[in-house]
C-alpha cells in the first residue's frame, strides 16, 4: 500500500482535451499500483477553486493543500486570516507548499518570497495544519525562517528532498518530515542516497511531485502518482528492506502527519505488481 505525498493533479497535462483518456488511465495505474490516496498540492488561489472541485470528485483518494508557491510571481499574496480560512475546508490537510527558491533570482531581491514564507508558516501555526516546505537553493535561510517562526509547532516535510544530510537533520531535529522523490532512484544522485538511508523510519514519505520527476524506469516521462510504487521500490533497495514495508511505514508516516484516518478494507496489497503504461514528455517546472 503506497501514499503519493505530493502530486500536482490539477496541472494542465493531466487534463488535455485532445487525450481525454488521460486522467482514467491516471487512476487506474493507481489502482494497479496499489497507491491507495494522493495529495494535491496547492501552487495559487487563483487555481484553488478548480483543484478543490476536482479533489471534491474523488473523496478518500485525494486530499488538498493550500498556500502560494515560493517560485511564482504576478500571483495573490495570501494573508494568514485568508490561509486560516481556506485551510478549514475537511479535505485540506496542508499549508503551502511553501518555501524559499533562490535558483533563478538573487536572495537580495526576494524579501517578498521570505515574507511569503512566514505568513505561510504563522498560518499553519494558527490553523493547526502542517507544512509542506519547497526549498531550492536556499537552504540555509529556510532552515533559519523556520525556526525564528516556530514552525516545529505545527510540524510538515521538507518535499522532494535534495539537500544534505546535514539539512535533514535539522529539518528533523525541529520536529519535520523527509519527503523522497522519484530523485533517489536516478544513479548519480548519491547526496539524496545518503539521506534515503539514514532518515529515522518514523519521518520517512514518498511522492511523485507530478507531473514532473518520473522515477526510473519512467525517467523523462510526464510523471503520475500510480509510479510512486518506484519510488518506493528505490528507498527500499537503499534501505535493504522489502518494498512492502516502505509502503508500510511511510503510509502510517503520512497518516500521522496530515491526520488521515486508515482505508477501507479490500484494497489492493503494496506487493502488487508495480505497472505504468509510459507517459507524454513534459518539461519541468516548478515542484
């Protein structure tokens, strides 16, 4: 039994006109993969009400975050009242994701991104609900605004990991979870390895970050929650457990987190057999 802990389903390439049988086969490589929930994460309000309209669709398979992504621009400055508000909706579980990116412009000139950041954080402290953390070059500063807001009183996961050890364990000493992506299974990414094997098994998630970041043996192709199964697969040959206790304990983790209660009974087992009918190619963007 797997959890895809952040995906994006409401993007535009899981719903082009022109392949409608898109999103059918999107649930069905779930199903298949016995990858039994998923949570969309929220990247704008603009697009807020439409992604809750399609989580609203698919109770108990999906849930919500809400919050405004560090990496865009021209977009709604969220206020805490406001992130407080939407965050009382019964299938959001999650602020954010938030965060701080660095990659394309200069710290100097983000005092707006790092304000961004803490109305996230003060929101999350208020509405009770954790955090889902994006950082990208910028490591120290997250680490930083984190504490100086007491963000370990409301808890989250730094998503698809990609910084060092030494990283992870402050995000973990301040109470925070260890998200890996389809990443740790590419060979060269041997810092993200590190991490995969050391992270306590009680603060361990999995996630596609669909669309983009496709596992191998999907690698280049547009990424969907059903291949979170690989992901999983490459922390437990880095681990050297089964793959069915990787999907074990990282589901409970994620129970536990964002307070989800347990499924119902009849569904599929996490040894399934892991299938994945190939995606379109995509270009990454933010995650």
């Amino acid at each position: 039994m797997f959890v895809d802990s952040h995906c994006h389903l409401n993007f535009p390439e899981f719903h082009d006109p022109e392949h409608p049988e898109r999103w059918p086969e999107v649930l069905a490589t779930m199903a298949a993969n016995g990858v039994e929930h998923a949570l969309c994460v929220s990247v704008n309000l603009e697009d807020w009400p439409d992604m809750m309209t399609l989580v609203g669709r698919h109770a108990g398979l999906l849930s919500a975050s809400v919050g405004v992504h560090p990496d865009y621009l021209d977009v709604a400055e969220p206020t805490v009242a406001q992130l407080v508000q939407l965050a009382m909706h019964p299938q959001v579980v999650a602020i954010g994701e938030t965060g701080l990116d660095y990659y394309r412009m200069p710290a100097a000139e983000l005092d707006w991104q790092r304000e961004r950041f803490r109305v996230h954080i003060r929101a999350a402290r208020e509405a009770g609900k954790p955090l889902i953390i994006h950082t990208r070059a910028a490591a120290e500063d997250t680490m930083r605004l984190l504490r100086e807001e007491g963000a370990g009183a409301a808890g989250g996961v730094m998503h698809c990991f990609t910084e060092d050890w030494e990283i992870a364990r402050q995000a973990l000493d301040i109470g925070f979870y260890i998200s890996m992506s389809g990443i740790v299974s590419f060979k060269k990414a041997t810092t993200v390895h590190e991490v995969a094997r050391r992270v306590p098994a009680d603060r361990l998630l999995i996630e596609t970050d669909s669309p983009f970041l496709a596992p191998v043996p999907y690698r280049g192709k547009q990424n969907q929650p059903g291949w979170v199964a690989h992901v999983a697969e490459a922390v437990a040959a880095l681990r050297q457990v089964p793959v069915g206790e990787i999907g074990r304990i990282t589901t409970e983790n994620y129970d536990r987190l964002f307070g989800r209660g347990r499924p119902a009974a009849g569904v599929i087992p996490a040894n399934t057999r892991i299938h994945g009918p190939g995606g379109d190619e995509c270009t990454h963007g933010p995650s």
